[in-house]
C-alpha cells in the first residue's frame, strides 16, 4: 500500500512550495519539493503528479525484470 506526505510551506518570498515524502514498493523516497521540480501549485497538483511519478516508476521496475 501507498503511503504519501505532502507538506506545504510559504517562504519568505510569499510563494507556497509543497513537498512530498513517499512510500512505493516498499522503498522510502526522501523529500522533493514538487513546486521547484514539476511547477505544482497547489496540493491537488502535487497530488497527481505523485499518482503519475509512482506509475512511471512501476513501469520502469517492470521493464528492469
């Protein structure tokens, strides 16, 4: 099962960054922030752009066995 933390902060520029810290296939995947890496704005953004990174990474473990 999947498990996600997706956190937000505002920095000292106003501007809201999320972050995201993450389960998949039982390998722990360190804090990334969405907001720098992938433009996400808001948290439902954030939210699928996970959803798309975790099939991207399944298919890739399929490719690999």
């Amino acid at each position: 099962m999947a498990k996600e933390n997706i956190t937000s902060k505002i920095l000292k520029n106003a501007t809201k960054n999320f972050y995201v810290r993450f389960m998949f296939q039982g390998k722990q995947y360190p804090v990334k922030n969405f907001t720098k890496l992938f433009g996400c704005k808001t948290e439902k953004q954030t939210f699928d752009k996970l959803q798309e990174i975790k099939i991207e990474i399944a298919k890739v473990k399929t490719l690999l066995l």
